[in-house]
C-alpha cells in the first residue's frame, strides 16, 4: 500500500502505479477539484447505492485505474467498480474518517430490498491523506465518521483476526481520536485538530484489517435497512456493543481505556458520540418493534460472528434496545 499525504503527491501516487488513465470517482461536491484524471462520474450515493455503482462502472471507459475521492460511500463505490473490471488499482483520497481506504472489502445497499451486501477483492492500492479537504466537514458527519473510526479500534483489538501490528494501530488511533475529536467538533477549520483527526483515522483503517464485531453488525443492519448514516449507527452502538464484550475481552478493553487517557472505554465513547450529537436510534426514527428484525439481520451478518462474545438475535435485540 503506497500512503502520502497531501494531495499534490496522487501524481507520484499514480505513476508508481502505473496509472495513467484512471477514472475519479466521486459526488458533485467535488466536481470541480482539479486532479490528474481522464474521466470523472460525480454520482456517487450515499451508502454505495447499486445504481450509483451500477452507473460508475458503465463510465470506466478504459480506464487503467480508479481513484475514489470522498467517504465511504465513493471508496465502497470506486472498490465495487474496480472489482466488476477485474481488479483494476483504487488510489483513494478520503474526505471523511470512515477508514474504507484501508480495506479490500466493500458494503453495496440495495435500497429496494433495503438490505447492505457487498463482496471483497479489492486491489487497494494507494491512499493520498490531506488534511485540507477535510475542513468543510460538518460537525455531525465529522463526529460520526470519526466514531466509526473509534469502533475499528476498538473491535480490532478483540476480533480473531487481530495482531501485534493490528494492536499496535489501534491504540494509536484510539489515543488521536479521543485527542483530536472535540476540537475538531469545536472547530473546524483548526488546522492542526484535522490533521491530528486525519491521523488517528489513519490508523483506524489499517487496524481495521483485524475485523469488526458486533457494533458494526448493527450499524451495517440499521444502515441497509433504513438508509442511516453507518457513522452515527456507529457512534450509537459502540457503547453498549464495549459494554456487552467487557467480560469477554477485559485486556482488550482496559488497553482501549488507557489509550483514552484512562477512562472507562463504553463511558468515553458515548461521551464523544453525544457531543458529536449522535442522539439514540429513536431519533432516527428507527421503530422500535421492527428491532427483532434488525437484530436478526445484525446476528446475521459476519462482523457479529466475529465478536469475542456470541452475539445472537436475543443478545443483539437488548444491545438495541439499550441503543433505542
């Protein structure tokens, strides 16, 4: 994986890849950004929408390569593309701290269905962080990213797939994000608060190699379902998901505590998802009795079979409606 920052350094990025007509994949947000590229689809929709791929993929025109610019919504949609043209190199320049660049997997919601598949494979080549685009962010969506990145943290450190190296960016990115998130949700133009933010989530991608957990079954569940935010979905369900895997993984989570300046992990995350004002799942109107539904969904999904402690649809509905 080649990593630079700054975005004046994709040129490099590209050529050492041997990328010389990749296609941008992004929103109309970024329409007009002036990047190295030979075509450009700006329709990305939230949640990687199949249309939204669908429509990428019909723009790569020969192109040799993809560069997804944006959060996760683009990254998951550029990855989709670029596995559906037999594995073309992704370069990814995250706006957000969803930490999608990191990972060969993707999440695809079929709205229709309102379920969230996906697939893996991606060939992630390269991610160029740059702190500069990120300033515009909005408190909420900065708040929620940057709690999804939390929770890659947190889980790696307990999932069977974690590792020294796993560990090791975990606790980094733990400490920087519990540093550098409430300036940042304070202001966000604070140069120096973004750049640390970005670096923290910057560590959460690569930790988030280890694998996921129960958190984000749910978060992937409620987000296919009802089209909500997978950060804030985040955001709301790492405290109860920390508290439920206490007993199960105690190093782990007295580990995360001391990367958080020694709170209590599930106490400081649910802090930081109220000052990013996160609020509970009945605020977005999620119905509470369609909550066995999604715990099924959620039980269903790998991240859950993943988590140190077992997670059915009953263990999965309390979580919820501890969440509710």
């Amino acid at each position: 994986m080649i990593v630079r920052w700054g975005i004046e350094t994709l040129p490099d990025v590209l050529a050492d890849l041997g990328v010389r007509r990749p296609l941008l994949v992004t929103s109309e947000r970024w329409r007009d950004l002036d990047l190295p590229v030979a075509r450009r689809f700006h329709g990305v929709r939230a949640h990687a929408e199949v249309a939204g791929v669908r429509a990428a993929t019909a723009a790569l025109d020969g192109a040799d390569g993809v560069v997804a610019l944006g959060g996760g919504s683009a990254i998951d949609t550029a990855k989709a593309v670029a596995v559906a043209a037999g594995g073309l190199p992704v370069v990814s320049i995250p706006t957000t701290y969803s930490g999608a660049e990191w990972t060969p997997f993707y999440g695809v919601r079929d709205a229709a269905s309102g379920t969230k598949g996906g697939g893996g494979g991606a060939n992630v080549a390269g991610i160029v962080y740059d702190p500069e685009l990120t300033l515009d962010l909005p408190a909420g969506v900065s708040g929620g990213t940057a709690l999804n990145a939390l929770a890659h943290c947190a889980e790696a450190l307990y999932v069977p797939g974690r590792s020294d190296e796993t560990d090791a960016d975990a606790l980094a990115g733990a400490r920087l994000i519990d540093r550098w998130l409430e300036p940042v949700l304070a202001d966000g133009h604070d140069r120096e608060a973004r750049r640390g933010l970005l670096e923290g989530a910057m560590h959460a991608g690569a930790a988030l190699r280890a694998g996921m957990g129960v958190a984000h079954a749910m978060a992937q569940a409620l987000g296919g379902r009802y089209g909500l935010a997978h950060g804030t979905m985040n955001a709301i369900c790492l405290p109860p998901a920390l508290r439920f895997n206490r007993a199960a993984a105690p190093a782990a989570l007295d580990a995360l505590g001391e990367a958080m300046g020694g709170a209590d992990p599930a106490r400081r995350s649910a802090e930081l998802a109220d000052r990013a004002g996160a609020g509970r799942l009945r605020d977005h109107g999620v119905p509470r009795d369609e909550l066995p539904d999604v715990a099924a969904a959620a039980a269903a999904r790998p991240a859950a079979h993943a988590n140190p402690r077992p997670a059915g649809p009953a263990e999965i509905l309390e979580l919820l409606q501890e969440a509710w």
